[in-house]
C-alpha cells in the first residue's frame, strides 16, 4: 500500500460517517447534516512547522469543517488531507 507523509502542518484523516438515524428512529435529512463539521479519525501528522508542536497525533478522532479537506482515494480508501488550523477540537471517549 502507498505511503502518505503529510508535510509541515497537515492531517491525514479517514472519515467517520455519521448516523443518520437517531437511537430513537429518527431519519436525520441531509440538509442538516451537509452543513455540519465532520469527524474523522487522524492516520497520519505532519511534522508541524516553525517549532510549533502538533496538538494532534495518530488514531485521535477530530471534529473539522466540511469545505477543509481534500479528499484523496488510496486503493480504494477515501482519505482527507487537511491544514492543521481546519481541525476545531479532539473527541475525546
């Protein structure tokens, strides 16, 4: 499988969808959802830049805004690439 390095203050995320359904069987439309930020889960940091640290790592899950990524297909996987600055917060369980 091919290798992606992000450079200087990037991300590289896989996408979690959303449920679409609430637990109680509501059918949640897509006009909502389109609009809202997105989570994935973070498989690959940059080194960051000016000797800014990373706030990020590998397998953290974040919350980012739907128009920052862009979106990248390694053998048949759908992968984001997104600016360290587009990623709003860290979920943490």
């Amino acid at each position: 499988m091919s290798t992606l390095v992000p450079l200087q203050d990037n991300v590289i995320v896989k996408p979690i969808e959303d449920e679409t359904t609430t637990a109680s069987g509501i059918v949640i439309p897509d006009t909502i959802s389109k609009e809202k930020p997105m989570k994935g889960e973070v498989i690959a940091v940059g080194p960051g830049k000016e000797d800014i640290p990373m706030q990020v790592k590998e397998g953290d899950v974040v919350i980012f805004t739907k128009y920052a990524p862009t979106e990248i297909k390694i053998k048949g996987q759908e992968l984001y690439v997104l600016g360290i600055d587009s990623c709003l917060a860290i979920v943490k369980e």
